[in-house]
C-alpha cells in the first residue's frame, strides 16, 4: 500500500515567488493534516481537512498560505507571495479517523532565499 | 510556555547504555500520547502509543502520569540504529486529532 506522498521533495525559490507543495494521503484516509517545522523549532500544526472541508485552520500563519482539497482526495498548499520566514519543512500527514495513527509523508523542504 | 516541553538534547550514550526521556505537557484535556521517532531529513514515525498503565514494546518502555501531566519513554540495551530524534505528541480528539509537538530530543548511541 502506497504511504503518503509529497511532492516536491525540495523547492528553493526566490522571495516574492509562489510554491504549491502537492500532498497525496493514503487512500480512503478522510482526514489530512499540514505541519510545518521551521529551523530550530518544533513541528507545528498549519490545518486539518476531512474530506473536501477544512475542519480547523487555526496554525495557518497568515493568508499568503492557501490550502485546498478538491474532491477529497489530494492536497495543495499554496504560499504567494512567499518570504524568507516561510522557509522551512512542510510535511502532511493522514488519518483513517481523528482518533487513528497519522501517517506521515517525506516532507517538502522549503528554502525561500 | 510550550504546550509540550523536552530536553532537546543531545544524549550520547554508550552501545548497551540504558537512556531515558522527559516530556511535559500544559493542556490537561489532552486525550491521546505517542512517542515519535524522526530520523535525520526524514518524516516522523509512530514509535508508540503511551497508556496511563504504561507500556513496552521490546527495549522501550513508555509511561504516562496524568495528574503531573509528564510523559517519558524508556530505551534499554541501546543500539546504534536508535540514533535519532524522539518527539513527545499529544493530542486532542476534541481539536479534531491535530498533534501537538514537543521539539524533540536528540539521541546519540556511540559504539
């Protein structure tokens, strides 16, 4: 069974410049988080969709960042413009249920220069 | 204040050394708690679920005291591949299941 996937792995862009990071959970799992960890500090929490619908968006620092998940399946992360602060790993994560073991995808480097 | 604090670190223990870790936690409404591993540059993995009984799973051993809101886990015989970064998760149901990070402790096992 494929675990999640994220894409790209690594992206280096200019500051000013847009990135869309692409997360595809594990099939049939309904619910999909986005974290992000920046240098030095820990992970933290950026949404959580269940299906199509954001159920909590609360960690989303500001609206440069832009989530969606079409049809319930796959996930995009938009940052435009982005900015040096962005940098960071983003990793998404998915569940069968809230309650469930989360499952987490390699990550997408993020360095905004 | 963090709502999950560690010791980030670094333990370098010996091969063979037994090495244990701390976590704390500020919100008391947490439900669920899990020790992950993270190797370096990779995702974080599941190493385990922590019950208020306490659990093992082979070398490790994980503990929960709820009325101090402290969580540790427990490495014995340390082996070299444990060599990584150990993060205390809580989570709770009621905000949906989203996790809540330690920053994570760094461990060295040297030969």
């Amino acid at each position: 069974e494929a675990g999640v996937t994220q894409f790209p792995s690594h992206s280096v862009i200019e500051k000013g410049q847009t990135v869309t990071l692409r997360c595809d959970p594990i099939s049939g799992h309904d619910n999909l988080y986005w974290y992000r960890r920046v240098m030095g500090k820990e992970i933290k929490f950026l949404l959580h969709f269940v299906k199509e619908s954001k159920q909590d968006e609360s960690g989303m620092p500001n609206n440069r960042f832009l989530a969606e998940r079409t049809g319930g399946t796959y996930s995009t992360l938009k940052v435009q413009p982005a900015e040096l602060e962005d940098s960071g790993v983003y990793f998404c994560a998915s569940s069968l249920d809230r309650v469930e073991e989360a499952f987490f995808g390699q990550g997408t480097r993020l360095t905004v220069v | 204040r963090k709502e999950v604090e560690q010791d980030p670190g670094p333990f370098n223990v010996p091969e063979g050394a037994t090495v244990a870790f701390n976590c704390t936690y500020s919100n008391s409404a947490s439900q669920s708690f899990f020790w992950y591993r993270q190797d370096c540059r990779k995702e974080p993995k599941l190493l385990m679920s922590v019950y208020s009984s306490g659990n093992e799973d082979g070398r490790f051993t994980a503990q929960l005291n709820r009325a101090s809101q402290y969580i540790s886990l427990l490495i014995r015989d340390s082996k070299l591949s444990d060599s990584a970064t150990y993060l205390c998760v809580v989570n709770n149901w009621n905000q949906g299941g989203k996790l809540i990070f330690g920053q994570g402790t760094e461990l060295s096992v040297k030969p």
